[in-house]
C-alpha cells in the first residue's frame, strides 16, 4: 500500500457513509407516524374513543420504527472485521498520547500513568473501502506494572512498539517489547509496526532515524515516525495496520485452503494404492500377529 495514498480513517464509531441513508428512512418512518397522532386539541375537544385507539396504534408503530432505527444503527456502526492492536513500549515514550490525542483531540494531555491497561476503538477504512474496527490496547510501560501486560498480548494481531527517540534506553529495549509479543500473542506473524515518537525533538535525539529503519528491518517490522508537531499521522498508520491485517488474514486463509487440498490428494493417494495393492492388509495383519510373538 503506498503511504502517501488517500486514507479514511473514523475514529467515532458510527460514521459509516452508509449509515447517514439507512438512518434517513427510519426516521422517515418514525415522523409519518407521528403526524397520524392527534393534536392536543382534537384529545381536549373529542376524546372520542377513534382517537384513543388511533393513539394507541400509532404509539405501537412508533415503538416498531425506532426498534428499527437502532437495529439499523447498530448494525451499520459495527464493522464485520475486528482486530486486536496492543501498544507496547516504555513508560513515558508516549503511547497513551498518540492514542488519546487522535481519538480526542489535540487537547488531550494524559497525567497519570497507565495501570494495566485501557482500551479504545478506532473504526478504519483500507483501500478497498473495507471498515475494519481496531481494538487498541494501550498497554503500561513501567516495570512495575510490566507483569501485567502479557495477558492483554494475547490473541493480539497486531503491535505498534513504540520508543521515544530522545531516549535511547527506550529504544534498546524494542527487542524485549517483540520478544513478549511473540511468547504472549498467541498469534502467528503477528503485524508489527516500529513508531519512533517525539521526531520534532530535534536537538534531544539519540536515535538517528537510520537507526531505527535498521531496528525496523531486524524485527521485520515497518518503520514510522510520530511528532507533536505532525499526529494526524497516526491516522495513516491506523489505515495502513488495517491494510496489513486483512492482508494478512487471506494468506492464512489460502495457507489453510492449500494445505487441506494437500491433504485430501495425499488421502486419495493412500486410497489408491491400497486398492491397487490388496496384499497390503494382509502383510499389516502378519506383521502385527509376529510383533506379539
């Protein structure tokens, strides 16, 4: 996928392009509805038996159209493709920040550290418009806490390692980041991304971006750099992580497919021969007669 392609990315959970007309015609509903209700006036007027009933009816009707409207909420709001992302790194490389500033806004400045874990959405489009809802685990970087976060590894798809390259002791301890990832995940190949925050820094580097593109070819991960300056480039990251995962499920897919036609020639193989051959059971039944012997 080329990085510097278009890239739509939802980071509010319902905005779907589809969701806007599906929303237009349960409401479109809900109001012809409501104009069969009868006025105030008409109810003080004429309190009339038809017109308890016509209430009646037209409340049961409303009921149904806004069961409707939520169904239809619901079910456009939530992407069939679902993925976990976990993120890992050390205490203070900004991992809560990046999260955070993208999904509220630049505002968002985080105080205290986190404990565990926390969790948030982010609905992405890829390239082929496919809406995937990544599932981003902000994970604790401090020692203390660092026992606990294998357990949100687990069955993790993908990871964003980050370090803070103001801080090189960040950036050495990337290996031992992956190296939980792999022991923890559960997850073959899980997608890997390197992001090498606080670029903006520039006088307080300690690690050289062709540092960390090497980091990056070591781990077999895909490199990327994040600044205050610039964070609506975690949105590109976003889609481009979404882009790799569902790239990533077909091949297991057709990996899976192969190896079951392997099997099924490999069956039918075994068949023939055994019909060609028929003394073959019989040597079997003698050989295991003699082995008890």
């Amino acid at each position: 996928m080329d990085r510097c392609s278009p890239l739509k990315v939802s980071s509010k959970g319902v905005a779907d392009k589809n969701l806007a007309t599906k929303e237009g015609g349960a409401m479109d509903r809900i109001m012809q509805v409501l104009r069969q209700l009868p006025h105030q006036h008409q109810l003080a007027s004429s309190p009339s038996s038809s017109c308890d009933i016509k209430s009646i009816y037209a409340s049961e009707k409303v009921r149904d159209a806004i069961r409707d409207h939520e169904q239809a909420i619901a079910t456009s709001s939530a992407p069939k493709n679902k993925a976990k992302v976990v993120v890992l790194g050390d205490s203070g490389v900004g991992k809560t920040s990046i999260i955070y500033r993208h999904r509220y806004g630049a505002h968002y400045r985080p105080v205290n550290a986190t404990i565990g874990a926390s969790f948030v959405s982010f609905d992405v489009g890829d390239a082929r418009d496919d809406m995937v809802r990544l599932q981003v685990w902000d994970t604790a970087g401090q020692e203390r806490f660092r026992c606990m976060v294998p357990m949100y590894m687990r069955n993790a798809e993908a990871a964003l390692i980050v370090y803070d390259v103001t801080d090189r002791s960040t950036f050495e301890d990337v290996e031992k980041w992956l190296k939980d990832l792999d022991r923890s995940s559960g997850t073959e190949d899980a997608n890997v991304f390197l992001i090498a925050n606080k670029t903006d820094l520039t006088e307080k580097r300690e690690v050289s971006e062709a540092e960390g593109k090497a980091m990056a070819a070591k781990i077999n991960a895909k490199y990327f750099e994040l600044s205050n300056e610039e964070p609506h480039l975690f949105a590109a990251i976003l889609s481009e992580l979404a882009e790799d995962v569902l790239q990533s499920r077909q091949q297991t897919s057709e990996k899976k497919q192969e190896l079951t036609l392997i099997r099924k020639d490999n069956v039918a193989l075994a068949e023939d021969k055994f019909d060609d051959n028929p003394n073959i059971q019989l040597k079997s039944r003698k050989s295991k007669c003699c082995s008890m012997l």
